[in-house]
C-alpha cells in the first residue's frame, strides 16, 4: 500500500494574454464560449484582450468576470474587423458587464431590440461603439443602462434609437447608479 497524499484539484488556471474570436481556426468559436471560458477561470496577471474577427455573434451575453486596473478585460475587434453583437432572442440586454469591473468594449457594433448593454460593475469603459436599437414593446428601453457601479465611463459611442411603440420610456443612455 502506498502512503502518498492524492490531490484532485481541478481548479481552473486563471487567464491572460490575447485571445482570437470567430473566424478561421480561432481560439474561441464564438463570443458566448469566450465570455463563458472567462467567467469560469478569471483574469491573471497581464490581462485578458479577446480580438473578435469579422461576423455577427448573437446571444445575451453576461460577463461575470472582471480585472483589476493593472489587469483589465479587452472587448475588441481585431483590427480591420467588422463585428455586430446581437440578441436575436430578445430577452435580456445584448451584453450585460455584472461585477465585471475594469473591463472594455470597444469597437463593436450593437444591433439590440428593447436591452443593449447594461453595466453592474466598476470602472467599465464603452467606447467607440455604434448601438442601434429598435423593436421595442416593453415600457422601458435602454441603449446603455449603468445600473451600479462606480468610475464607469461611455464615450464616443453612436447611438441611434428608433421608437415603434407610442407611451413608453426611452433612454439611449440611463444611469441608475
């Protein structure tokens, strides 16, 4: 009989560096796996950028998992890319940063219906994005809700809201917070 000590440890390693998005032998098939990867394992040191290639990514996409000011979380396109973010299923916001902080997005496009991007988190940056929102029939619409959450920053966005249904309210830009 042995007396060596077994140990199982089935901890995920935490993640860093640059990850490749969508496209051509990519790291990640599709944003949704990439995000669910992140939420699982975390951020280590260095970062984590996720270079999103050309094409259209649908789903209520929730990042759970955040950085630190010396180790953020990059949403991007990879350079020259065009990628449009959509929620075909309607239900719940296209991208939702929930306790995510120091994480951006940049560069995307956003096709939503009644919920673009909500942000619960801390320092989250949404910049340089275009947000086009349409399809509405709840009471209340949201291009970009912050909903808790300090140092949280929307700049150089485009944001075009396009109202289908009289007597509701609408914000391109809501802050809760």
């Amino acid at each position: 009989q042995g007396t060596g000590t077994i140990t199982n440890d089935d901890s995920p390693v935490p993640m860093a560096g640059n990850y490749t998005v969508g496209g051509t032998a990519p790291d990640y098939v599709d944003l949704m796996a990439a995000i669910a990867d992140l939420n699982l394992k975390g951020v280590s040191a260095g970062g984590v950028t996720f270079n999103v290639r050309m094409g259209t990514y649908n789903g209520a996409h929730v990042l759970t998992a955040g950085g630190t000011s010396a180790n953020p979380v990059v949403i991007q396109p990879e350079p020259g890319a065009t990628v449009l973010l959509t929620n075909l299923s309607g239900s719940g916001p296209v991208l939702f940063f929930s306790g995510s902080d120091y994480t951006t997005l940049q560069g995307v496009t956003i096709n939503a219906g009644e919920q673009g991007i909500h942000v619960d988190a801390n320092n989250v940056t949404i910049s340089g994005n275009i947000l086009n929102q349409s399809g509405f029939s709840g009471d209340f619409t949201h291009g970009i809700r912050i909903l808790g959450g300090t140092g949280n920053s929307v700049l150089n966005n485009t944001l075009t809201l396009t109202v289908s249904a009289p007597g509701t309210a609408r914000y391109t830009i809501r802050d809760d917070a």
